[in-house]
C-alpha cells in the first residue's frame, strides 16, 4: 500500500502528520485517473496556470484513450513538484471537475481528523485554520466552486479586515494566485510556517499588489521574518503597484527597526515610486521622525558618494516647506551641496518656492553668490528681499550669511546686465556700490547705457550713479548708448546736460558713433544738441566720412542737410567722396555726395581719385556716375596707372566696358610707371574675358613694358592658358580687319621668347601652354 504520509509524530506513531499535495495525488491517482471526464478543460487551465506548455497539452491530447491522457498528466505533475500539484488540486481541478474536487478535498479533511501538529503542510494549515472560524461565511456557490486556498484568501479580502495590499474579493474575477497564501503566512509573523513554504516558492514571489514577502513583513512590522528573508536573499529593489520599496512601506508605516535593518542591508534611500517620492517623503508624511531620523542619518553615511539631489535638495525643489523642517529637526544639514555643488536653498530659490526659501533662511543656510545670482536671473524680487534680508555687507568678517561688497557688487552688475530695475533697487538699498567699477573698467550706468536698459538706467540715475565715468579707451555713458542704438538713454542723457562732443576712442564723438552705425535717429537728436557736424576725429575722419564710407544714405543725407562739407580731407587725403565710390554699401551715396558738389577729380595722398577707387571696387554704378560728373577717366595715380589699369587688374569687365567708352584709342595705351598697358595687367593676371574687351578696343596685341615683355610673355609666365590662347589665336579668321597678329618669336631683354618663358615653367599648365606654341610655331603637329 503506498505511504501517502510524510512520516511519523515522535511521540506517537499513530498520529501522521498532514499530507502535501503530491502525497494526494499519489494516494488518490486511481480515482483521478477514472474519474477526470473533462481532460481538455483541465489541460487549458494548467496551461493557464503556467503548469504546463500548450505544445505538452497538444502532445497529451493525440495520446489514444482519456485514462492514458489523465495518467499522463498526473506523470507530469508529479514530476514538476509539490507546487505543480498544488495548482492542479486548486484551481484546476476544482473548475474543471468540482464533484471530484470535493471528493478529494472530504479525503484530506479526514486524514487530518486526529492530527496533532496542523501547521507543519499547507493542506493541513488551512483545514486548521477553517476549523478556528476564521473563514468568512460564504455562499454554497462559492464553496463548491473554490478550495481551502479561496476560503483562506476570502477572509484575507473581507471588507472588515481588508488591506490596503490587496483587492477585494468582490471585485477580483478570476481565481486568487495560490502565491498569496504565503504571503498570509508573511502577515501573521508565522516564521516556522513560512520557512518551510519557502522551501517551494520563491523568494520574492509576489501577491496581486506586486508585493514581495519582504514588502509585507516590512509593512506589517515582522522584523525578525524581515531578517530571515533578507538573510536568505530577498531583492530590496523590487517595487509594488505603487512603486512602493520594502523601505517605503516600512518608513510609511514608521517600523523605525525594520528601516534599520533594510538600510544595512543596503536598500536605497533614494528609491522614487510612482508620485516621485522617497521613503523618507512617506515617514515625515505620517510624522514618523524617528524613521525620519534614522534615514537622514544613513544619507549623511552616504554623501560622500551620493550622485543625486539629496533629501533636502528634494524637499526645496518640490516646496515641501513642511518636509523641509522635519529633515532639518532630524539633523539634515542645511548647507550641503548635491553632486552640482548647489545647496538646498540654491534649489529652492531655482524654483521660486518662497516658503522653503524662509524655512531654509530660518534654519541659518548660508546666502552665497550663486544663490544670489539664481534670484537675479529669474527676476524673484520677492526671494531676493529674504535673501538680502538675511545678509549684510561686512568686509572684515566671514560670519556665516554675510555677502562681501565684492559679492554684492557682483550680483548688481549680474541685475543690471538682466535688467532687472526691481532687483537692482532692491540690491543698492542694501548696500550695494552704485558707482562701483569691475575688472573691464565697466560702472553699473556704463553698462546699462551700452546694453540699451533703459529702466535699470534710470533707476541707477536716480540712485546718484556718476555720469562721468568712462571705460579705459574713454568711452563715455553717451558713447556706449549711441553705439548700443538706445535712444531713451541718449535722450536721458542729453536732457541731463551731457557733452554731445566729449570725444573718446580715438577722438571719436557720438556723432561719429551714430554715422558709422546708421543711427539715423541719433544723428537727429545729436546735432539738435549740439554735436559738431564735421568733427574732425583722430584719423582726420568727419562723420560724413564714416556715414559714406559704410554706404548709410540716410544718414548722408542728414549730414549734408546739417552743412557736412564734402570736401573734408581724412590723413589718407580721401573725401567723403572717395570712400563713398569703395564702399560696398548703398550705390546712391555716390550721387548724393555728387549732387553736393563733391569734387569727383580730387585725388588722395596716392594721388588717386575716386574714379581709381570705383574701378579697383569693380563698382559700375559708382563709375558710370562719376563719368556722368565729368571724372577723368585717364587720370593717373603716383605710379602712372589708370582707372583702366585698376579694373583690368581686378577683372571688372563691365566696369573695364564702361571705360572703354569714355576713353579715346591713346588713352587705352596708357602706360604706367613699369610701361604696363592695360592689356598687359589683364594678361599678367590672367583676366580673359578684360582681354578680349581691350583687343577688340585696338589694344596693342605686342606692345612691351620696361622688361620688353609682350602681354603674351605675360599672360605664358603667370600659366593662364586662356588667355594665352585668345592671344595667339587673335587676328586669324573670325577677326576681320586685324591687322597686327601676335609675335610668337617676340624676345624679352634676358632674350626669352614666350616658349621659352613656357619651358622654363614647372606646372601642368606650362607644359599645355609651351605643346600649344609649339604647334603655333609649326615645330610639332
């Protein structure tokens, strides 16, 4: 007969101790075996449960008869442990053939009648406990339909005792997990118990909540159950349906011990769930300060290796003010730096949270520049008062608050760079140097007026700032705003009787500054005060010429309303005019300055005119107006070189055009003081396109300069094989009337024709240019 008993009482061998599920299944196979009618639906839920694979269950089915498939599973079963049969008997069995389920169930009941020892198997653990009356009442449905394990969790989800770890039985579908029963064991503190069903489950096996055993012990203050599972290996980290650590439920719940012996063991103190907070976020909620207490201490264990916000930095990001204080009260310090080096009230002020700012304040947290600054920038007049409020200038002193005259002046400058006017009132009224200069020379009025702020401007003026303090290169309040563009600042300034004329870099004067930045506005309100229109700055520069020079025509055109005399010369000999015709601003400043009578034939120190300038720009329209003024357009500079010679050097070809036809056949053979023609610079420079424009204009073809070099030596040695070509080729078939050809064999005074100028070359282009003369000179074909 076989031994379905485990084994024997000690003390009398009569009384067997319960049964585990296998000893049933091995004792009852028979009457499993004959009396499971619906294989399929059992196979289904065991798939179900994770008992067996849906490729087994197939291979089951295809086996001949029912009795064969039922052995089968039973095979299975045995095979796969205790807690496989465990699910089969509930819920399996129980769904699929409840008549034969309570057949079973009526066996294990009276093998347990005379049982001594009732908490040692499952089985027997649950009859016991149905037997105490701990099982709630219910329907007849019910008790057909759910085992020992349902009857057990229905009083687990009774409305009178129900917790908040688990779901209603009301509201739960399907069958309870039969995991839940050890975590009954877990929440009862029964540790014998629980031992021996670790045998068979997992650590950290969890119930309908996620919770670990570990979560439940922590929860329901078991410390020394806590103990057993840490020291047999239960994961600290897992989380439950709230996101909630062993540590959170055992700081919610302010089991201060249990706390303890989770952080030994490692658990984190800094562990979120799923409202962002700690475990020490629920202990100071509940007001559990001693748990409060023990984690504030365990994070100062850690900070010196900490890598993120700590409990406070949390507390004044989130305005957890009340928080706050318990930390405080728990021995948090007030001043350490989180893995950014930024104390608690730095993050506090960072997020505007005023009222932690103040519970910080209160607890002595040290007001330092950067916290100062962070008010600053995001514009807190509010924080930075109780900021202020709680420091004072003190140069002598290191007492903890106090922020030096340096700090201070450091945080106006910071307030006046943000404009920030209600700062900056709020800092001067605490002692902060209106006048103070930095390290750039910069005082808070000159670096407002060069950032255009009018508001903190006009509050530093009304805080007596001095408005005659210059930088280093003696640039004035008056010319930083000018160049800065900020009329109400010019306008305050001038109102307040300042010098439109004080000069300062480089004896420029505002005047000056508002021309070269097209401030047309500003040249307005300067010459309505006062300015000098042809202030003469150190490099002999009016502001006509820097208006001219950079193309403003607006503000050409106000100058020379207010009588700009055009023909002002600069040290370099230039007027208006001549960096108007170079510049590469608006065109029309050219005619402006003409229909002002500028002379367009005054030449510079170079003895260049603006006709010189224009060419060499390649600027058409400045060309085709001053030749529509009369500009000489042979005129020479100090080396003899043309406006022609200018264009052809730059390649211009439709300047090179424009001045073709306003030059007689002499003039296009201008020589310069190299006896250069235009043709020659264009070929030195490789220029093609100026090339054919001079050629076609009657340019000599084989005209030479002071070296007696042809524009072909000239075009050879500089290896521009366009141009080469265009001139040997010039004068054949296509070019009616031409009567000069190039002189392939023309010699220079080293004796060199342009072959041998070729030859004597060392690039590609050489070699392409001495194989295209050779054929030219038919000595290859």
């Amino acid at each position: 007969m076989f031994n379905l008993l485990k084994g024997f009482d000690a003390q009398a061998a009569s009384n067997y101790i319960n049964p585990y599920a296998v000893d049933v299944i091995r004792a009852k196979r028979r009457d499993l075996v004959y009396g499971i009618s619906h294989t399929e639906d059992l196979l289904d839920l065991l798939v179900t449960e994770g008992v067996m694979t849906a490729a087994k269950r197939s291979i089951i089915l295809t086996i001949g008869t029912r009795k064969d498939q039922n052995s089968r599973v039973l095979d299975i079963l045995e095979a796969r442990g205790e807690r496989a049969c465990r699910k089969f008997f509930h819920p399996c069995l129980m769904l699929a053939e409840p008549d034969l389920y309570q057949r079973i169930r009526t066996y294990v009941g009276s093998v347990n009648q005379n049982i001594r020892d009732t908490r040692r198997q499952l089985i027997g653990y649950l009859l016991d406990r149905e037997k105490e009356g701990m099982v709630g009442i219910v329907t007849q449905t019910h008790k057909e339909t759910r085992s020992l394990f349902a009857f057990e969790e229905t009083k687990r989800f009774s409305p009178e005792i129900e917790d908040s770890s688990t779901v209603s039985l009301e509201n739960k579908a399907a069958p309870c997990k039969p995991e839940n029963l050890i975590h009954m064991v877990a929440t009862d503190g029964e540790q014998i118990l629980l031992e021996e069903l670790l045998e068979d489950n997992n650590i950290n096996t969890v119930n309908s909540s996620n919770e670990t055993l570990l979560h439940v012990a922590a929860k329901h203050g078991h410390l020394s159950i806590t103990e057993l599972l840490i020291h047999k290996g239960a994961r600290l980290d897992l989380q439950d349906n709230n996101g909630h650590t062993a540590l959170h439920s055992a700081a919610s719940r302010g089991h201060t011990d249990i706390v303890r012996a989770l952080l030994k063991a490692g658990a984190s103190i800094y562990a979120l769930d799923l409202h962002n907070k700690t475990p020490v976020h629920l202990a100071a909620e509940n007001e559990h300060l001693d748990s409060v207490k023990v984690l504030v201490k365990e994070e100062a264990k850690q900070s010196d290796g900490h890598t993120q916000d700590m409990f406070l930095h949390m507390a004044a990001a989130e305005d957890s003010w009340r928080l706050a204080e318990l930390l405080l009260q728990s021995g948090a310090a007030v001043d350490a730096r989180n893995n950014h080096k930024k104390t608690a009230l730095f993050c506090a002020v960072a997020r505007s949270n005023e009222k932690t700012v103040s519970v910080l304040l209160n607890a002595g947290a040290k007001v330092d520049c950067d916290v100062i600054n962070e008010a600053i920038k995001l514009n807190q007049g509010s924080i930075l008062c109780l900021l202020l409020g709680d420091c004072f200038v003190q140069t002598t002193s290191h007492a903890k608050g106090a922020l030096s005259e340096e700090a201070l002046g450091s945080a106006l400058f910071s307030a006046v760079r943000q404009n920030h006017d209600g700062v900056v009132t709020a800092l001067i009224n605490s002692g902060a140097n209106v006048n103070l200069s930095d390290k750039q020379g910069y005082s808070p009025v000159l670096l407002s007026a060069e950032l255009g702020h009018t508001e903190v401007f006009r509050v530093l003026l009304a805080k007596q700032a001095k408005l005659d303090a210059t930088l280093p290169d003696l640039s004035s309040a008056l010319h930083l705003a000018v160049h800065s563009g900020s009329g109400p600042v010019v306008q305050t300034l001038l109102e307040k009787g300042f010098d439109p004329n004080i000069t300062g870099p480089k004896a420029l004067s505002p005047l000056h500054l508002a021309a070269q930045c097209n401030r047309s506005d500003l040249v307005c309100l300067l010459l309505k005060a006062g300015a000098q229109v042809n202030a003469v700055a150190q490099d002999g520069l009016t502001p006509l010429h820097l208006a001219s020079q950079q193309g403003h025509a607006d503000t050409v055109i106000q100058l020379l309303q207010n009588k700009a005399d055009p023909g002002v010369k600069d040290r370099l000999g230039r007027t208006a005019l001549h960096w108007a015709a170079s510049s590469q601003g608006e065109s029309s400043v050219v005619d402006l300055l003409l229909s002002a009578k500028a002379n367009p034939t005054t030449t510079d120190n170079e003895k260049r005119t603006a006709l010189h300038l224009a060419a060499m720009e390649g600027k058409l329209d400045a060309v085709t107006s001053l030749l529509s003024h009369r500009a000489k357009g042979g005129a020479k500079d100090m080396d003899g070189s043309t406006p022609l010679h200018y264009a052809a050097a730059g390649g211009h070809a439709s300047v090179v055009s424009a001045l073709l036809q306003s030059l007689n056949n002499k003039e296009i053979e201008e020589r310069n003081a190299w006896r250069k023609t235009p043709l020659h610079v264009a070929a030195e420079k490789g220029h093609n396109s100026v090339a054919v424009l001079l050629l076609e204009a009657g340019a000599k073809i084989n005209a030479t300069d002071h070296s007696k070099d042809t524009p072909l030596h000239c075009a050879t040695r500089g290896g521009h094989q366009e141009v080469v070509k265009t001139l040997v080729n010039w004068g054949q078939v296509g070019h009616m009337g031409q009567k000069k050809r190039v002189n392939l064999r023309a010699t220079n005074n080293v004796g060199k024709t342009p072959l041998q100028v070729a030859e004597s070359g060392d690039t590609p282009e050489h070699e392409n240019i001495a194989a295209l003369l050779k054929r030219k000179m038919l000595l290859i074909k």
